[in-house]
C-alpha cells in the first residue's frame, strides 16, 4: 500500500497547491470565462473533484448505478461553489480516501470493475489509484494553460517537487 499511499499524496499535495496558488490571484480568475478546454477554472476544478468522486465509489466497490447517482448528487452541491468551498469538499474527498486506504492490506490485489459500455476490468487497486492521479494531473496542467491565457503563471505540482518537500 505504501507506493499507492505514496502516488495519492501527490495527488493531494498538487491540488492543494493549487488552491494555494489561485487563492492568491485576483477572485475573478477563478470564474473568469475563457476560450479554452474548459470554460472556466472553476469549471476544471468540478471535474476533477467529481471524477475523484467516482473513482472513489468504484475503488469501494459501489453500483454503476449508485456511482452516478452519487456523482449527480455532488454535481448539485458543487454548482457555484467559491474556491474555498471547493476546497473543504476535496479535503472532505481525501478523507474518505485515506480512511479506506488504512482498511486495505495489498494495493495490488485483484479488483475487478464493471462498466455497461465498456465491459469487466480485471486490474488492481493500485492501478486504479494511478488513473485517478494521472487525470488529476493531466487537468491540473489544463489549469496551468488557463492561467498563462489570462496572464498568470502557473503553480509548480511536479512529482519531483513533490517528492523533494517529502524529504526534507
């Protein structure tokens, strides 16, 4: 579990940067509507925390169906959520997350995942913790190009910065 421990706390680490980071921009930045992959930062940061929310209730071993049902219900309550708002339901997300890490022993044991279109997925924990890491990352640099299109620069979340800050 500790290499899969290790890989979510950056996860966490680079959201929370961050929310550090554009806490110290002007408000509107954070709703400001752009030509860009998406909408708006705010928009981006919904998205991540919502495919958290999923990856969460598959990694637990929830329905389908209770999966999106869960992740309509988060979608109402993060509609129009200020920045610092967003960032209570994501430390409320790691919570759970961490809570149920310390319940499971081998990271790489044998999980299988259902999906209507898609079919059965015979993979591990481990693996489905990297997915929910990498899409965080890849949407934390969408954030990155969004604030140099507005004029600011971005928050460094590299894993090697990351793994420095661990070790000192």
């Amino acid at each position: 579990m500790n290499s899969t421990l290790q890989i979510y706390g950056y996860h966490t680490w680079s959201n929370d940067r961050i929310f550090s980071h554009l806490k110290k921009l002007p408000n509107d930045i954070y709703t400001q509507e752009i030509q860009s992959v998406f909408p708006s930062i705010s928009d981006v940061i919904v998205h991540i925390f919502l495919t958290d929310v999923t990856w969460f209730g598959v990694i637990t071993g929830d329905s389908f169906e209770e999966i999106m049902e869960n992740v309509t219900e988060m979608r109402k309550k993060t509609y129009g959520k200020s920045i610092e708002e967003m960032e209570k339901m994501y430390s409320e997300l790691k919570k759970k997350y961490h809570s149920f890490f310390r319940t499971q022993g081998d990271s790489n044991h044998p999980m299988s995942v259902e999906h209507p279109h898609f079919g059965k997925l015979n993979t591990q924990l481990s693996e489905l913790v990297q997915h929910v890491v990498n899409h965080g990352t890849y949407h934390r640099g969408n954030i990155t190009a969004m604030l140099r299109q507005l004029g600011h620069k971005g928050a460094s979340t590299d894993y090697v910065f990351y793994l420095y800050e661990q070790r000192q």
